[in-house]
C-alpha cells in the first residue's frame, strides 16, 4: 500500500469532508470535517489501508483564531509502514467531539489528558475525569488564557 | 582503673551517635535519583559515614532526602511522609527542583519544598555532584552533632 493510494481513496470517499491535504516534512497532512471522525478514522483503519495503531492524539490551542482548537491525530500503519496525520478544528465555545476510545483502547487516556489539560469534551468516552492534575483544579492549564503565574496549591503553603 | 574511661557531656555524646547512625529515607521523584543512586552505592559510598542504611519506611529513619521534583498532586504525600517520621528528624533537598522548582515554574510543581515540610540542609545542581552530595551530608552530621539534643522533641514548626 502506498501513501498515494491511502490519499487518493480517502479523497474519493469523503469528497466532501476532506477539507485540505498538505504535504509537512514527507508526511501528509489530512484536514477533516468534525463531524465525519469516526467514518474516516474506521475507514482507515480496517483492511486494506490498516492503520491499526494510533500513535497519538492531541491539541492545539490557536486563541484568537475563528475554530480555536485544533484536534490532531497521528497514525501508524504496521503492515505498509505508513503513517497519517489527520486535524480537525473546534469551536472556542464548548468544543466536543466524538471519543475514539471504540476504535482503540490507548485513546482513552490521551483524551483525558487532552479534556484535563484543554478542556475538550469527547462524547462516548466512558471515564473522563482529569488524568494529570488533582480534583478540585480550576481551569485547563495549557489554554493560552490560563494566567501564566496562576498556583492552586493542592495543600496549603508554609508561611 | 581498669579499661580507662572518657569524659564527655552527655548532649555531644548523643549528637555522635546520632549523626553516626543517619538512617535514610529516600524520597525519590526524578532524575535526581541517579545522582543519589551513585552517591549511596560503593563508588562514593555513603556508608563510610555512617549514612548507609536506607530504611523504606519513614517510621525508621531519621534523614529524609527529598531528591527531585515535587508536584502540587504529590505535595500531600511527602507531607504524610515527613509527618510519619518520628523525632528527631532531619530533611535534606537534593537538587534544583527540591530546592526552588528549578526550570518548572508552573502550574503543577511546588517552588521548593519548603514550602510544605521544614528543611535543613540544601544541595544545588541539576543534578549535583556526589562530592556536592557528600560535602552537604556531612555538614548536615556538624549540624546534628552540635544540636541541643533533649530527650523529650518539641515538634519543628
């Protein structure tokens, strides 16, 4: 399997969820429609194209821009030695998409870092709760607007 | 008389045997770690001081080495553990995080970790040296040998 014919297909299936495919380093980039993640993302991953492994799954943060967050997706295929990276944006005001904690196990923990440390919501994930930070934390710390020098010590301070 | 005798006071007395028989718990976070691995093992060998036994249970030490990063999530741990420890007891922060938070001024990490537990003896570096190590150790034996020892510990604020 090449990666031009894993480009060519996905094209062709979802002409109109495909948004744009760029090249970064020798690696395409496939930006998709939010709502079309689980299609694309079972497509890919069943024969014969087999992304089986989902490397990772992160955000970024762009504040100012229309969509703020961009979701971003890597895969790795096994078998052709292939690997994809996939974006989608999300609005600033309550952004959520679809988990994809069905499809591979491993997500369940990169969204919980990504709900703890952003704030996204991933409808169907089974346990979001925060991953790194404690109970009772405020906030997502990595958004651009968390004050840089904000502390919420967990116990009190000494003097 | 037979045997010979010494005299002493009896406080000097005490710090020697306490300062010759430092038990160590490690609370061990990060990178750190190697630093202190190499320090408590044959190369530069702690025991020579009489700082070899590492006890993993803080109701039987004596020295608490705080040797890496502290989190705000971990924060409450290392305070059960300092308040598990009985008297008289020691706290030693090894390396830049223990000391100040070193490079992670953020969110999640404590800027030094007294700011939760009181500390005696402070080893910079990132990570320091085992001669760093070695040097601040026996200075924390100095200061235990010339403490006021009582027998009854009034508790360290």
């Amino acid at each position: 399997m090449e990666q031009e014919k894993v480009i060519k297909d996905l094209k062709n299936k979802f002409s109109d969820k495909i948004k744009e495919i760029s090249t970064q380093f020798g690696e395409k980039i496939v930006v998709f429609e939010k709502d079309s993640l689980l299609d694309v993302f079972r497509f890919l991953k069943d024969k014969p194209y087999d992304f089986a492994m989902l490397l990772d799954l992160t955000c970024v943060d762009y504040k100012g821009q229309q969509n703020r967050f961009e979701m971003v997706y890597h895969l790795f295929s096994l078998s052709s030695n292939l690997r994809l990276r996939l974006k989608t944006r999300l609005p600033e005001k309550e952004p959520s998409i679809e988990s994809l904690t069905g499809e591979w196990k491993n997500a369940n923990w990169l969204e919980r870092e990504v709900y703890d440390m952003f704030g996204i919501q991933f409808s169907g994930h089974p346990y979001l709760k925060r991953l790194f930070m404690y109970d009772g934390f405020e906030g997502h710390p990595l958004r651009k607007d968390y004050p840089l020098r904000k502390r919420q010590p967990k116990i009190p301070m000494r003097k | 008389m037979k045997g010979g005798f010494i005299t002493t006071t009896f406080n000097s007395m005490l710090g020697w045997g306490r300062k010759y028989s430092l038990y160590q718990y490690p609370f061990i976070t990060a990178c750190c770690g190697m630093e202190y691995m190499s320090v408590a093992c044959a190369h530069y060998d702690l025991d020579r001081f009489g700082m070899g036994w590492t006890r993993f249970s803080p109701r039987q030490a004596d020295m608490l080495l705080v040797v890496g990063t502290i989190t705000q999530k971990e924060a409450p741990v290392l305070k059960t553990v300092y308040d598990q420890m009985t008297e008289p007891k020691w706290v030693v922060a090894f390396g830049a995080c223990a000391l100040s938070g070193g490079i992670y001024d953020n969110y999640a990490v404590v800027q030094g970790i007294d700011k939760i537990i009181p500390v005696d003896v402070y080893i910079p570096g990132c990570p320091p040296r085992p001669e760093t190590i070695l040097d601040a150790l026996i200075k924390l034996q100095e200061k235990v040998q010339k403490e006021g020892h009582e027998w009854r510990w009034s508790k360290k604020k």
